[in-house]
C-alpha cells in the first residue's frame, strides 16, 4: 500500500551548533535595549529571527512510502505430551480459528510454523522459532502465539526476539498429573540374586501431596505383585534375577483421581541377568597331546574358576613309588564328587577311564547332577570303547551315545569333520567359519581318530567319515552332556593342516552346557530398536515356522508368520511405538520385549503448565490463556497495539503495530525562499529605522 505524508522540515545552511551561536549573538545585542524599552526594539528582533530563519531553510516536504504488513508467528506444538486426551483436537481448532481472525486484521501477514516431535530431546519449541525467525525482518515482527502445553524444554537464557510473546493453553489452569520416576536401576543382575530398583511416585501439581500409592510390579509376565509406596519419598524394590539374558520388569503406579493421564504412571526396566565366576572342574585322565587344550581353554576366560586334576599314573601300575610321592595333595574324591559337586557350574572329563579311581557311587551322583540341572562334557578317546568305558558304569545312563562294539571302535584314518544338517540349524555348529556345505568339503584340518558309536539320544552336530557321529549334544532331566567322540581337537589349536574353529567350537559347547541364552537352540526372543518389535525364533525343526502372537501394551493383539533368516532361525517384525512390555509367543515359548518412552522428558510432566514459559511471558509483556476443555477452544480476542503500549489485558492479546516502510519519493518545497526573505528583512529594517527616529 502507498501512502502520500506531508510535514515541515528544516535544511540549515549552516551548522546547528553556529546557528544556535547566532542566536545567542542577537539576543546578547537585543539584551541592552530591551532592558532600556528602547523604541523599535521588537523590529530589531523581527530583523534577527528573520535572519536566523532565512539561515534555517524551512521546507515544506512530502513523502511516498509504500508500508509493508507486519508478521505475525503462529508456533503449533505438535510434540507427544500435546497429544494426551483432547489437546490435539483443541489446539487444530485453535490454529484454525487464529488464521480466520488474522486474515481479518489489515496490514498483518499470519506465517504459521510447527514444533515436530524430537524424540528424546524433549520439545524444542523455541528451536523451531529461532528458525522461523531466520526468515523475518525484526522490524516487520509483530508478535509471536504459541499453541503448546507449556512443556518446553530449550527455553534460551536471552530473549532472541523483541516482540510480545503469547501462549494460549489446551485445558484448565491446575492439573494434576501423578507420575513414577526411575531413580536408578542396575544394568546387569548376578543369576541367583536379587537387584534393587529405586522409584518415586510424585502427584505433581498438589501442593504438600502425601500419602500411599500401589505399585503393580510384574517381572517377565509372571502374576504381578503389589506394593504400598509413600508419595514423594525414594522407594526400593527388591528384582531376583532368576535366569541369563534379559529380564523385563513393569512397574505401574495405581492412577490418581482427576490426573491428566495415566501414560507416565507406568516405567519398564530391563536387567540383563549375567552369572557369576563359573566354576568348573577339569578332570583329566590319561595323558595326551591334546590335554592342555582343555585347561588353556578355561582358564583364557577370566569369569572361569577352575579345578583341575590330572591323573598321571594308573591305579594298578605298581613300581614301588612311596605313596607320599604320587601326588602333590590327595585327589579329594570325595569332597569333589559327593560333598561339592553342585557347586560346580560345569565338570569335564577328558579320556578319562573307570580304572577304580571313581567308585561306582559317585559315578552315580554325576548322573544325579546332570539330571538335577547339571553340566557334563566328555571329550573320549580309544579308552572310551574298552572295558574301563564310562559308558559301562552308571555315567552311562546319561550320556548321548556308546561305543558300537568292544571289536574296531576305535577307527583311524584321515578325515575332515563336518556339520550335520541338523547342525546347520544348532547354535553351537552354525555359521563356523569354514564350515562344509552342501556342494564342498570343510576347509578345515584333517583329523586321525574317532570312535565309532550308537547315538541313542539327543543332536548329532558334527560327523566324521559316513555319517558317524562326532559331536553329540542332550538334554537329559533338567542338565545338558556333551560328548565329543574323538580326541584329535587339538589338531587344530596347533594349526595342522590348515587348523581350524577349535577354541569357538568349545567355546559354544562349554557355554550351551552352560545355558547361555544366545546358544539356545529351541528359543524365542524379543528386541525394541528404532520402534520396531523383532522377533527372533530359533528351531532345530525344520518345517514351517509357525504363526507368532504379539501382544501390545494395551493388549493388542496382533498375528503374522515370521520370515526364515537361514541357520534355524525366522524372524518377525513389527511397529513398536507403545512403551511398555510387549510380549511374542510361538504356541510352546514367550518371549518379553521393554519399549521406553521415545521421549521421556515429554511425558516427565503431562500438565498443560506456563510455568516453564513465565520468564519470556513476563520480558516481552506478554499473556498465557487456558483454552479451557469444551470442544471449541476459548481464544482470546486479537487486537493491534501501538508500540510502548501493554500487548495484553483482560480477554485479549495484542499484536505490536510496527508501522514498517519504504521511502519511495519526496519532495521539498522552501517556505521561505531567498527573495521573500530578503523583502522581509528590509521590511522590518525600515520599521525598526522608522520607530526609532521618532
């Protein structure tokens, strides 16, 4: 729009500073006469002020100015807390309204902008102004309104702006919000002891808030238990960690009567349940080349106690050697075998033989151990197929397999070991490196021994020459066996003919025995990353994966089949927005699954509050108004202000009137030029000439 100004103006001939010198001159000369009442006093005067106003150039001037509008800022919190209940719904209504009565103010442009989610940043409400204003005269700034809950979190220390600042408020003033606060909570669990998780429960906007709330704590999907907690005040909750592997626990505060929402009421902790030192004890029988491949195996983990004992000289070998000088201590038989043996996490014999060492009573408590929930691995050699076998004494019961025959047990010749197709899906043989295929041979080193025997129960994972089982594993009662049916492993630790996966191969076996989750081979497990659901199953079966049924934190449910991943394992996945627990099952297994708050300093405090913002409200003059609850939000009348004058009162809010523009012409037009200044003067000189000759 332009506009045509007009106004009087002065171009002074001379400085300011000796016009004003002048000026003192001629009222030092008029002083005299006017303090005499000479005549014609007031014409010399007229003399000098024409004079000083000739010098002054009085100029009548006119302007064209092209005004701009002013813009206004319209800041749409679209962060999570705005989404609680009704809020959405109210500030949409709210926006629409202010772009209608903007459009209706003359000279004011309306630029709306919105605050999106910033996932665990909290909202950056004044980030996504900063940006806005990037694009934005200062002069042109009319005034910014912002439609939020209040709950920003990068409010600056200096106003980055100088214009008013409003903020209209979904809901009432006074929410209440009761919220439970993780105050700490370990990481990691030791298997077999209990952790502490240290809440709160706090009912924010209740001044003086005291009394009890109830805890519902549920621990992996197991019948839920309760707890009274004083509100406001530290609380610990006793974990027993149970198992390895993760464990998920859901802790939810009973809601508070008229809070905002129950969505803070509730927080998940994950504890990933790790054991402690393992023991494990390492009997060795006859000597070998391969013997301390054992020991060195154990030992390089340094979470392994180990107890190691090596029979060096057969019972019945009779060579006259005093008794003292056998053995460095006494093999404690009985203390190992009878007294402590369930303390031990693991027991390995290694060609071992049943030459009277071990009586068949405590040959009967390893069997014991093993079904109680014990672990046994065997690695065997030509002692496991003759008449001191273990396979022949009451250890026999438990163990995978026994030797064909007393007659040609023990086979000799060059071999490479493979991966049974059933081991292809086993965690403990899958994915080796080197591994044979379908198509081609191991590339790995050959090797000389095995024993040829009947495998009457549990996973042949590796295979020597025809089929013959190498490597069995079982389950038997509640404990794990593992027999290796060969004693040429070490070959591969010293590199012989190429070497091979030795130190992963007992790695896996020792940890499977062990009951490592990740070894599992009939398993179900659950993970949150980047809100997706993923759904690992892994099976030795190999037909059809079969349907999985998840289940939301707010009981959804939904069904797919997952999709096979190769190596015995299918994998599902699915959005996982929700915080809290989510829970997969395959019909035989459950797997649990903790999803956080994307943004928990959003939901810290669900309260629509102008707390946060009292400092900028109170800077820039500013208001904050509750929109109240109804379905048509209350907004304030919007009226234009002048500069230096209040931005809000009672039921409005104002936008500052800049009053911005462009010259585009002028033109100056003398109002006393040279000529009449001149006529004037001589005037009022002869006036003054003419009353003073009198």
């Amino acid at each position: 729009m332009t506009r045509t100004l007009a106004g009087l103006d002065f171009a002074p001939v001379l400085p300011l500073w000796l016009l004003a010198a002048a000026g003192l001159v001629a009222l030092l000369a008029l002083l005299p006469a006017i303090w005499r009442r000479a005549r014609g006093v007031w014409w010399r005067a007229a003399c000098f002020a024409l004079v000083l106003l000739a010098l002054a150039n009085p100029r009548l001037v006119e302007e064209s100015r092209e005004t701009r509008p002013d813009i206004a800022l319209l800041v749409v919190d679209r962060s999570d807390s705005t989404s609680v209940g009704t809020r959405a719904a109210q500030i949409e209504a709210a926006r629409r309204e202010i772009e209608a009565r903007a459009g209706r103010l003359a000279e004011l442009e309306l630029r709306t902008i919105e605050v999106p989610e910033a996932g665990n940043q909290g909202t950056r409400l004044f980030a996504a102004i900063e940006r806005a204003l990037a694009d934005i005269p200062r002069a042109r700034l009319a005034g910014i309104v912002a439609l939020t809950d209040g709950q920003a979190h990068d409010i600056p220390a200096a106003i980055p702006f100088d214009a008013p600042f409003h903020a209209l408020l979904p809901g009432r003033a006074g929410e209440t919000d009761r919220r439970l606060r993780i105050i700490e909570a370990p990481g990691f669990g030791i298997v077999g002891r209990e952790v502490e998780v240290r809440v709160a429960v706090d009912d924010l906007g209740v001044a003086n808030a005291t009394g009890a709330a109830r805890l519902t704590i549920r621990r992996d999907g197991e019948a839920p238990r309760s707890e009274s907690v004083p509100v406001g005040r530290d609380h610990r909750i006793a974990v027993p960690i149970q198992r390895g592997g993760p464990t998920v626990v859901e802790i939810e505060a009973e809601p508070r009567p008229g809070e905002v929402s129950p969505l803070n009421n509730r927080q998940v902790v994950t504890i990933n349940g790790v054991r402690d030192r393992l023991r494990v004890l390492l009997v060795s029988g006859e000597p070998h080349a391969g013997e301390r491949t054992w020991r060195r195996l154990l030992k390089a983990d340094p979470n392994v106690d180990l107890v190691h004992f090596t029979i060096l000289r057969p019972p019945e070998k009779d060579d006259l050697t005093p008794l003292n000088e056998l053995a460095l201590i006494a093999f404690p038989v009985r203390e190992l075998f009878q007294v402590k043996l369930r303390e031990f996490d693991l027991v390995v014999f290694d060609r071992f033989s049943n030459r009277g060492i071990l009586p068949a009573t405590y040959l009967r408590n390893i069997a014991d151990y093993v079904r109680g929930g014990g672990a046994l691995l065997m690695s065997t050699g030509p002692e496991f197929s003759g008449p001191v076998s273990l396979a022949l004494t009451p250890l026999g019961q438990v163990l995978p397999a026994r030797p064909a025959g007393r007659q040609n047990a023990v086979a000799e010749g060059a071999f490479r070991p493979r991966v049974s197709a059933l081991g292809f899906r086993h965690p403990v043989t899958e994915g080796l490196p080197g591994a044979n295929s379908e198509q081609a041979e191991a590339q790995w080193g050959r090797w000389y021994r095995w024993l040829r025997a009947d495998a009457r129960s549990g996973s042949v994972v590796m295979e020597g020459p025809e089929g013959a089982p190498l490597m069995v594993l079982d389950r038997v009662g509640e404990g794990r066996v593992a027999l290796l049916l060969s004693d040429h492993i070490w070959l591969w630790s010293r590199g012989h003919d190429g070497g091979g996966p030795q130190q992963e191969v007992l790695r896996r076996v020792a940890h499977w025995l062990m009951r490592e989750s990740e070894l599992e081979e009939e398993d179900l497990s659950a993970r949150i990353e980047a809100g997706r659901m993923v759904v690992t199953r892994r099976s030795l079966d190999a037909g059809p994966p079969p349907e999985i049924t998840v289940t939301a934190p707010d009981s959804t449910i939904t069904r797919a089949r997952p999709e096979e991943a190769g190596g015995g394992r299918s994998v599902l996945s699915l959005p996982a927005t929700m915080p809290g627990v989510w829970q997969a099952n395959d019909g035989r297994r459950s797997a649990f699954a903790a999803s956080a708050a994307a943004n928990p300093m959003e939901v810290a405090d669900l309260r629509a509050d102008p707390e946060r913002l009292r400092p900028l409200l109170a800077a820039t003059g500013g208001a904050a108004r509750f929109m109240g609850d109804g379905a048509t939000p209350a907004i304030p009348d919007i009226r234009r202000v002048a500069p230096g004058r209040d931005v809000a009162g009672a039921g409005w809010i104002g936008l500052r009137r800049n009053g911005d523009h462009t010259v585009t012409g002028i033109s100056a037009l003398p109002l006393l030029p040279a000529w009449l200044a001149l006529v004037l003067l001589l005037g009022a000189a002869v006036m003054a000439w003419r009353r003073e000759g009198r």
